[in-house]
C-alpha cells in the first residue's frame, strides 16, 4: 500500500467522520466547525486528484469565506429551545421527501460512477496525461458542457444572498 492510497483512505474516513459529526452535534457552532472540517478534508481529496485550483477554492471560498458567515449567523441568531417553534407536520414530510430525493440522487451517482469514470479516463488519455487537473481544461469545460448549471447556481447564491438580507432585515 502506498502513500497516496493511505492519504485517501484517512482523508475518506475523516470527511465520512466530520460529516457525521455535523448532523449528531446538538451545538450549531460544533456542527459548522465540523463542516470545516469537511471542507478541509474534501480539498485534500482534490489535491490527491491533483486539482489543487480547486483545493484552494474550496478552502478560500467553502471553509473561510462562507463558513465564517454561517458561524457569524449562528452566533447573532442566538438560538436556543425556548425560542424554537414547533414544526408543523408538513414540514417534516416536505424534509423528509427532499431527503429521500438526495438519497436517490446519490444512489444514482455511485450507481453510475463506474461508466463516468471510464470516460473521465478516456479522455485523459485523448488529452495527454499532465493536463488534468489544470485551471485552462477546468475552465473550458466548466463554460462549454456545464454554462447552464454554472449560471443556475449563481441563480441560486443570488437568491440565497436575498433571503440572507430579508431574514436579516429588523420588523
């Protein structure tokens, strides 16, 4: 076994462990430093995949830039169980369809994993070994296969930038 297989097995088990301590932790404040430390993991997986471009996105932009709003959000929201509504039972339902959505979702990912990464092999091999990984070959794909779903999350942080301001806003 060499190091590169060790380094992905600890960082697997570390972001499986993070994750896992994210949803247990009863303190928000705990569940977004475990979140970090998701964050840190994951882009030490992007390094073992030699993006490092993407690494340090993830860490400049995921782990310092977002997190810290959230702890900021967190820490000013001051929640606390007496102040907590009480859910309304289609709440719960709606949460757990959209769970069960992301849980086929992801199923249908690792069910599809093999042939993607067959693909992804092909055209390493068509491009030449070195150039994966790169900002140029990112960024081409990036903006010819994927405009749409770039443009619709820069929707979506649009609108989640809105409702931060509208929650935030005073009565």
């Amino acid at each position: 076994m060499n190091l590169v297989n060790i380094l992905f097995w600890f960082l697997s088990a570390l972001t499986l462990f993070s994750a896992l301590m994210v949803i247990i932790s009863k303190n928000p404040v705990h569940s977004v430093l475990w979140l970090v430390l998701v964050f840190f993991a994951i882009s030490g997986h992007y390094v073992l995949l030699n993006a490092q471009f993407l690494a340090i996105v993830n860490l400049i932009v995921y782990a310092g830039a977002i997190m810290v709003l959230f702890l900021f959000v967190i820490m000013l929201l001051n929640l606390n169980k007496e102040t907590e509504q009480k859910k309304n039972i289609w709440i719960k339902v709606a949460g757990t369809i959209a769970g069960g959505c992301f849980l086929l979702s992801v199923c249908n990912v690792v069910y599809n994993a093999q042939t993607g990464s067959k693909e992804i092999a092909n055209k390493a091999i068509l491009m030449g070994k070195g150039s994966i990984g790169l900002i140029g070959n990112l960024g081409k794909e990036l903006f010819t296969n994927y405009v749409v779903p770039f443009e619709i999350s820069s929707v979506l942080f649009l609108s989640a930038m809105v409702g931060a301001v509208i929650i935030g806003k005073k009565n």
